[in-house]
C-alpha cells in the first residue's frame, strides 16, 4: 500500500490550472491591445501579496507594515541606480537580501507577539519609516521621488521602453521564478512546519519544533520577497516616492490577499487582478470615490466567501465536476 | 527499589504572584513503569505535568530528566531529551491531516525543518513510517481529511500517537481519557500498553477504573503537595487517600 504517497506526491505535483494561469501571462503579452504596464502593477502587486501569503497563510501572522519590505526593496534598487549599479538583475537580488536581512531582524522584534499586539507593532514600524524617508527630502528627494534612476537593458540587450514590453517580460520572468522557489519552499517541511506553527505552536513546541527560528526566517523570506517585489517597481517604472512605503499599500496588500485568498500562494495574484481591474474601472466611473466600491467589494468578498475568491472558485469547480458524493460519516473510535 | 530514574523532581515548588499552589515536590519516575496520578481538581496535577514538560518554569527545585538536569531547558529541549506529551485539551493541528501531522512530527524528529526546495513527497521513507505508525493506531482509513473534522475519540488517539511518533523515553498524558466514554477510555489505554514499549508513561486520571486497571504505580497529589505514593493496593487502603480523595 502506497496511497499516502501518491497523497503528498499530489499536494507537490504541478496541475493543469496552475501552468494555464501562468501560460495566459505569456498569451496576455502577444495580445495587440494588451496594456502591458497594468499588468505588470499587476504582478508586482501579486508578488507583493505572495510574500503577505507567506506570513499570514502559511504561518498565520497579519501585517500592517509589510509595505515597509516592499519601500526598502523599491529605494535600495534606486539607491544602486542612482550610484551607478544600473544592471537590474544584480540590483533586484540585492534588493531583495537588503529587505529580507531588515526582514529577519524584525522578526525577532516582533517574536512572541500575535493578534492586535502585531498588527499595531508592525504598523508603527511602517510608520516611523515612512515618516523618515517622507521627510529626509535631502537624502530621497521626499514626495518628489528620487533623482537619477535609470536602469540599464535586460542581460545588457533589451532595453525598456515606454510601451513596457521589457518591463513586462522581465517582471513576469522574475515573478515567476521566485513563485516556483517559494511553491517548492512550502512543500518542503519548512513549508509544513510553519502550518504547523499556524494551527498550533503548543504542539509544535512540544514536538520539539525551533518554531523561535521558524518565525524569523520566514520574516526575512517574506520581507526578501516584498523587497524584490518593491525592486521590480522601481526598475520598470523607473521612478521611486514614499508612496511605496505608505500604509495605504500596507493595507491594500492585505486587502488584495484576503479577496483572492490566503494560504495558496495563487491567492495574491488572484486578488491582485481582481483588486487593480476594480481599481482601474471603477477609479475611470468616479475618481474621487473608488475606494468605496473596493470596501464594498472587499465586505461581500469576505461575507460570502470568507476565504476569499479563490478557494470559492475552486470549491465551486470541485462541486460541479464531482456531485455532491459526500465520504460517509465515520464511526466514533471505540 | 532498584529500577533506574528517568524523571525525577527535588522540592519542586511553584507560586504565582505569592500564591504558593505547587509546595516542595520530590517524585521520581521508574524506567518502563506506567505510572498515575491522582487528585482532587485543583491539586496542581496539570500545573506537575507543565513544570515537567518546561512550558512552566518552577520557582524552586529541579527537574531531572534521563539524568541530566533540565530545570532552566525549554520544552525543545527537553523533548529532545527524551520527552513527549499529550494535553487533555486536544493539542492538535485542526487543518493539517493526520498523515500531514505525523510526518511533520517525524519531521522535526529528524530536523529536516530548515527551509529547503526539497519537497516532502520526495521523503518516502519517512512518508511511509507515517502511515505505518498511524495503521497502527488504528487510524490508517482517516489519514488524509483535515484532523479538525475527525470525531472526538479519534482525535484523541492522534493526540497519543503523535506524542508517540517521537519514541520518548518519558510519555506525560494528562488526563488522556477526557471526554471519553468509559469503553473508549478503556480502548485507548489498551492501545497505550501495546504501543508505548518501553517508554516510561506519566499519566493524571479521574477514572478510578482506569487508574488502578492500568498503574503500576500511583501517585496522589492534593492541594499542591503529595499526599501519598505506592502501588494500587497500598494506595486503596491508605486510610489518609481514602479520607482526603476516594471519599470512602
């Protein structure tokens, strides 16, 4: 009998959705009337929500400071243009491992918190940045956004262009190949490990589980994630201003995870479409009151499909293509 | 008595804020002996079990385990010692299932736990040790649905087998039948004496029954202090027991 491994083997392996979606971002390129900069926002914010996923699918803890990672990522691709490091490649990998030590460092500020105590520590400590780099006009430029970036082509050949065809194609090449390390790291045991740690460290601890040095790992891998999230923005836009450390962002990361739906890792993306094509319509019907429609859609979102769209979506194709079978009720152990 | 210690405390003591309820506690565990204990809510059974297992720390005394002195350890430690325990509230992982649980027990069993790409599917030796421990406790058809959804009496038996799955040497269950019907609780003790080998087992118990079915020997604990200890005959007739707890 082998069927417990036929069991994780399926939890591992790729399914068919999973290399459609990532096939319609290629289809989405070749398309005349695609606006490849919204979909670029589009990944970006996706990738930004998949590192919130980490945190608050896989291990459970929320965030209001995630925008934070996500600023120091965006201003250290900046800082390396500025001072001349205008190859992207190298600059979104340092990028990354700036916010993801900040990361690992914050992770062991907030250790042993949880709930409403989190929330407002990593609250305050997005704010005190972002007042910092707002208000350090000398050293960021303030709202006026950093001077001098400017970013060298891709592999030194595809140079980006206005229409944001390079811009697409690397955000989606990076996106992607972070996606498939973070998919493998949350099927390995460390993945499992911090579900575990999730449903209930007590337990964990009493399997002897390092669930201390879980915790600030995985903030440093999410931080590392937002920061090269935040890296990419800035080298395709080619632009960097204290809005990317502004709680707003904090907050509509949160808000696009919860409406596509945490503990997948797909939930980001999935949000991040719904949530900046909402944006885009309804900021066009009226731009002074779009964020209405956002709650809006927000509250019917998590009213009647708490978990938010995807799971919702995937129930429904599971009801529809196997009927109503339900496994039997099982006996009580004797 | 010549059998070896494998747990041991001297003047184990504990106050919260002042309020002493845990008073000078000198108990000793025998290698492979099952042993109970017993008393009136209230008489700090629990609070022993969490200063055993570390996730209290006493305010006097000491806590030796295989030994090695592990007072100040964090209950990491101390199960990589040799400890396990089960909690008389389910302690368990309500999303993940059971075959999930057990092969992340043995997974922090074997520290595979740093984060790496190499997916869990791929450990098939450890994959299939999960499922055999989990036949084993009977619970090989409810492997794969999520834990929170089995029935109350199979969650229980989770809760030993993943105390289990680590092979202490000291096995701490506090109050394992709880909310059990007497025949399940029965059933479950059954499976603890084929099962545990030779671990050491610590458990607190209501169920008279129970108790004197299954210790060998048995301790009785009543208002933080330790009444009485001895076999369950000498338990029975100890004038002092029966007035303070049996009530006859």
């Amino acid at each position: 009998m082998s069927s417990h491994r036929a069991y994780f083997a399926n939890q591992a392996r790729w399914s068919g959705w999973e290399m459609a979606f990532w096939l319609a971002w290629v289809v989405a390129f070749f398309i005349p009337q695609s606006n490849l900069a919204l979909l670029s926002q589009i990944l970006i914010w996706g990738l930004f929500a998949v590192s919130l996923d980490l945190l608050l699918g896989y291990r459970g803890l929320p965030s209001f400071g995630q925008a934070a990672f996500f600023g120091i990522g965006a201003y250290t691709a900046g800082y390396l243009s500025k001072f001349g490091w205008t190859e992207p490649i190298t600059g979104l990998l340092v990028s990354g491992a700036v916010a993801g030590v900040v990361g690992l460092m914050a992770g062991r500020v907030v250790r042993g918190l949880h709930g409403v105590a989190l929330l407002m520590v990593t609250l305050g400590l997005n704010s005190l940045l972002y007042d910092f780099v707002q208000r350090s006009t000398e050293l960021t430029g303030g709202d006026d956004g950093l001077p001098g970036v400017s970013i060298a082509p891709v592999l030194g050949i595809f140079k980006f262009d206005m229409v944001g065809r390079t811009g697409y194609l690397y955000t989606l090449a990076a996106c992607f190949l972070i996606f498939v390390l973070l998919r493998a790291l949350v099927r390995s045991p460390f993945g499992l490990a911090l579900l575990g740690a999730r449903d209930n460290p007590r337990r964990m601890q009493m399997l002897g589980a390092p669930i201390d040095r879980d915790l600030t790992l995985v903030m440093g891998l999410s931080a590392a994630v937002a920061g090269m999230a935040g890296a990419l923005l800035t080298q395709t836009t080619q632009f960097v201003a204290p809005e990317v450390l502004s709680f707003q962002r904090s907050a509509d990361v949160l808000v696009i995870l919860v409406i596509g739906g945490a503990g997948f890792l797909y939930g980001g993306f999935v949000g991040a479409l719904a949530f900046i094509f909402l944006r885009d319509l309804f900021a066009a019907l009226n731009p002074i009151y779009w964020y209405f429609w956002i709650g809006l859609m927000l509250v019917l979102t998590v009213t009647f499909f708490r978990r938010g769209l995807l799971p919702a979506l995937a129930g429904l194709w599971a009801r529809r293509r196997k009927p109503a079978v339900d496994r039997p009720a099982q006996e009580v152990a004797p | 008595m010549t059998a070896a210690t494998v747990l041991q405390t001297v003047g184990l003591t504990k106050a919260f804020g002042g309020l002493s309820i845990f008073k000078g506690v000198d108990f000793s565990l025998h290698a492979g002996e099952r042993h109970a204990i017993i008393g009136p809510n209230g008489a700090g059974k629990s609070t022993f079990v969490h200063l055993v297992s570390g996730l209290l720390k006493p305010t006097s005394g000491s806590v030796q385990l295989m030994g090695q002195d592990v007072t100040r350890a964090t209950p990491q430690q101390r199960v990589r010692a040799g400890l396990g325990r089960t909690f008389q509230i389910n302690t368990l992982f309500p999303s993940l299932s059971p075959l999930q649980a057990i092969a992340l027990a043995l997974c922090e069993r074997d520290r595979l736990t740093a984060p790496s790409l190499r997916a869990l599917a791929r450990r098939v030796e450890l994959l299939d040790e999960a499922a055999a421990l989990l036949a084993r406790f009977g619970l090989a058809a409810d492997g794969e649905g999520p834990t929170g959804l089995l029935p109350y009496g199979k969650q229980r038996v989770l809760e030993m087998a993943l105390a289990l799955s680590l092979k202490p040497k000291v096995l701490l269950l506090d109050e394992p039948a709880a909310g059990l019907t007497t025949a399940q609780g029965h059933a479950l003790f059954e499976q603890l004496t084929e099962l545990a080998g030779d671990t050491s087992v610590l458990f607190i118990e209501h169920d008279m029954a129970l108790v004197f079915g299954y210790a060998q020997r048995v301790t009785v604990l009543g208002g933080g202090a330790l009444l009485a200890q001895g076999t369950p005959d000498e338990i029975r007739a100890d004038p002092v027991v029966r007035k303070a707890y049996l009530g006859h």
